[in-house]
C-alpha cells in the first residue's frame, strides 16, 4: 500500500485544528467536550469516505468494520479507533 503524504499530512493538519491550544501548545479536547465531538465527527467522517462502516459503542468508542473481499457479508476487521487516556 502507497501512502499518499500529501493527504496524510492535510489530514493530520485538519484534525490537529479542531481543539488547538496555539502555536507549540498543542491540542486540547477534554473528552466530550465540543471539539472532542467534532473530533469524533471529522474522524468518522473520513472512515466512512475510506468504505468503512462506522458504529459507536455505549462508552462513545468509533468502531470501523471492513467488508470482507472474499465473503461480502463476513467482517474482514473491526477494531476501536483507539483513544489514549491520561
């Protein structure tokens, strides 16, 4: 698989935007908070754009489920978008 940078990089600069502290300071998104949520949002957002299906579990966690290519209706995967707590 080709990772195209230049999308890569345009994607992580518009999601670094949506709870940004300043220059050098980092991101601030205090979980559901609204720029959490928008966070949640853009994410799910560009999942669905990738094919993917996209659940939300009753703790708030994004689900993404790939179709299988070799049996349409089976789960190829389906894994948390993971979320770092500290």
């Amino acid at each position: 698989m080709k990772i195209d940078a230049a999308r890569f990089f345009k994607d992580l600069h518009d999601l670094r935007a949506i709870g940004a502290a300043g220059v050098g300071k980092g991101v601030v998104r205090p979980a559901y908070s609204a720029a959490d949520v928008e966070a949640r949002e853009w994410l799910a957002g560009r999942m669905r754009d990738a094919g993917l299906t996209v659940e939300v579990d009753a703790m708030g966690n994004l689900l993404r489920t790939c179709r299988g290519a070799v049996d349409p209706a089976g789960v190829a995967f389906r894994q948390p978008a993971r979320r770092r707590l500290a």
